[in-house]
C-alpha cells in the first residue's frame, strides 16, 4: 500500500489536485481512498457529494473521507477533557479558556496521525492519499511523532508535567488523586505506540511520498521552501513538485504579459531550486475545476503516467550530526571543487560556489547557530552548523 500526501500554502490547489490523483488512481484499477485531514475541509466541495468522518464510496474503486478531528479528540481524550476543566473552573479559569486548557499541545496533530495509521493498517486499500492541511500546520502534523519524547517528559506525570505545560497559577488544582498519572499514561502510551509505527512508516520513502503543491509567485515558494525544508528534516520523501495555475501559451492577452513573465521567472528558480525532483506543471483551467467531470478531465491532462509509485527517489537536502556538528548536505552534482560562500539571513542560508546559487530555509533549530564551513563530498555540498562564539 502507499501513501501519497499532497500539501501546499492554502489556496494553491493541493485539494484539487490530490483529487485528481484520486481519480486517476482508481481508473487505473487501484483501490483508493482520499483523506482530508485539513480543519477547512473542501473535499466535498470538490467533488459536489456529501462526505463524512467514515470512508464513503464516491466512484467506483474510489473512497474518500473528511476527518473530523474533533469527535477523534472526544473519543480519545473527552472524558480527561471534562474532569480536567472542572478542575480548572474550580480555581478561577473561566470555562471557554479551562477547556481550551485541558487540551494537550499537539494532541489534535497526533490524533489525526493515529487516524491514519489506523486506516493503513485495515489493509483495505491500494494507495491512500491525503489532502493535508496548509503547509505550517502539516509540518507540524507531520513532525508530531516527535513530539513523544516531550510528552513523557512533561505531560506523564500529570499533576508535575501538565501544570508546568499550563500556568503555575492551576498547579495544585492538578494535583487532584482524580487525575492520576496511572490513567494519562494509559492513553498516551496506546496514541504513542501507533506514532512510533506510523512514523517509520512515514519515512520509508518506498512506501510514503510527499508532493508539494505550490503556485509560480514569490510568496508561495517561500512557503514550500520551508516546507521541504522540514519535511527534509524529518525524514520524508518528497518526490514531485506541482507548480498550479500557469497561464497557457495561447493566451496573449498584453494584460497577462506581465503575469506570464514572472511565471516563467519562478517556474525556472523552482526547477532549480528543487533539482532533482521532477517538477509538473499544470495549466490553468478555462473553468473551475469543480465537480467529477471536470477532475476527470484534469486528471487524464496531468497524469498521462501512473501516480501511484514513487515520481523519484533522490534526497536533494538531508540532515545530521557528525562529529558533534549539525552538517546540512544539500544534493548538488556536477560541481567544481571551490570557494564556498555562505551568508545566513535571519532564518535562510544563502550558497555560492561559482555559478551554483541556492537559499535554504534553515529549521528552527539551525536558525541560532552559524555555519563554519562548507565542502563538497562526492554530489553533495556539506555545510557545517556551530555554537556561535
């Protein structure tokens, strides 16, 4: 079985187009099933048919779904939500924000995270293929796994952890025996030991892939630089770029002149930016793209091949420690051994080296360190990260 994530800045067509695949996939004569795991649904809108939290069918050997998130979140920790609110109450916090409280950071991400695993695991489907939410909260969808080593930690111990993760101001109310640590660990640990085998399965680039959806403006390649970036970071592939809504050839109307020039200017920055993934543009559509008819239409337009199996296999940016200094190596063949320039600027890291130019969005946790030295290593471009002097 594979997975297949689209994701993007909101607004570019992830939607759209992971509906597409869909589509194609299943007249290709795999079993597929379409998940929305974006707060906003639109899956519904798409394809104009009702949709709900459970697998519907919609065409044939096509399912689709709208996770809903919030009777995920009651269903697991509903009964913990209530008690731990009341609590609250009782010391003074006014009920909206005592339930907002009793919430743990991150557990929607991780719930949604279990949902899929749980799908996977029914072994009913072919490919399953997510339309995830906008990219800064997929990242953290997606980065959810690790989240594991904080909530055992901090959160465990409830009436230790969970007051240092709230304001001191509540600590003694969860100090309650009601809220015993015993019962938290029962219902973190079941979550965590889907996570962990959901994780390795995210990462094993054979059987997961992430396609990121992006449109040929500035700001939206600012968004998916960031995203690569951290899917890079944590491990997942990403093997097609879709760049969506590009004007048509035949139009040349002088008002879109301009429009079509910078198009142009950023379909080449992102095929170079991001080589070598393969990068798949998609024409704007004379009309909206609503409605089974016309995501069947794009559909046979834009996957003239088989979607399913992985569109590549190369890491273009990888991630680690080596003797005690975090090295980013950013796939760069063909180069000359030189002069490394490098110049951060607040979060981006800018290269140089001869004709080669590339700005890397650097993850949070490179942003406070400064890159000491840069080399080539067979295709690959290592750069160096320290403590700042």
């Amino acid at each position: 079985m594979r997975i297949i994530l689209f994701t993007g800045k909101g607004g570019v067509g992830k939607t759209t187009l992971s509906a597409a695949m869909a589509l194609r996939s299943a007249s290709l004569g795999y079993k597929a099933l379409l998940v929305s795991t974006d707060i906003a649904h639109s899956l519904a809108d798409a394809f104009q048919a009702p949709l709900g939290d459970a697998p519907r069918l919609i065409g044939e050997r096509l399912y689709a779904a709208e996770l809903d998130t919030a009777e995920e979140l009651e269903r697991v920790w509903g009964d913990l939500r209530r008690r731990i609110a009341s609590f609250l109450q009782k010391e003074g916090v006014s009920a909206p924000i005592a339930g907002e409280l009793a919430i743990l950071p991150g557990l929607d991400e991780i719930l949604a995270l279990a949902r899929l695993k749980r799908l996977y695991d029914e072994g009913r489907y072919d490919v399953l293929i997510i339309d995830s939410a906008p990219t800064g909260a997929a990242m953290r969808l997606l980065g959810a796994p690790d989240l594991q080593r904080w909530y055992a930690r901090n959160l465990l111990g409830l009436s230790r952890g969970l007051g240092k993760a709230l304001i001191p101001a509540v600590r003694s109310a969860l100090k309650m025996p009601a809220l015993s640590d015993a019962l938290i660990q029962e219902r973190l640990a079941a979550l965590f030991e889907e996570i962990e085998a959901l994780r390795t399965l995210l990462t094993d680039g054979a059987r997961t892939s992430v396609r990121l959806v992006l449109n040929a403006e500035h700001l939206s390649l600012q968004e998916t630089l960031r995203a690569f970036t951290y899917f890079s970071l944590f491990g997942l592939s990403v093997d097609a770029l879709f760049v969506n809504r590009i004007l048509p050839g035949e139009v040349y109307d002088p008002f879109f002149a301009q429009w079509k020039g910078d198009q142009a200017h950023y379909l080449s920055q992102i095929r170079e930016t991001f080589a070598p993934l393969p990068v798949f543009e998609v024409p704007l559509r004379p009309q909206e793209v609503v409605g089974v008819k016309a995501l069947e239409a794009l559909a046979e337009a834009l996957f003239t091949f088989d979607p399913v199996p992985p569109l590549s296999k190369e890491r273009p940016l990888r991630f680690f420690v080596q003797d005690g200094r975090h090295i980013l190596a950013l796939r760069a063949p063909g180069l000359s051994a030189g002069a490394v320039e490098l110049e951060k600027e607040g979060g981006d890291l800018h290269i140089r080296l001869g004709s080669f130019r590339r700005s890397i969005a650097l993850p949070q946790y490179l942003g406070g360190l400064r890159p000491s030295w840069a080399r080539l290593e067979g295709n690959d471009l290592l750069v160096a990260f320290e403590e700042p002097a």
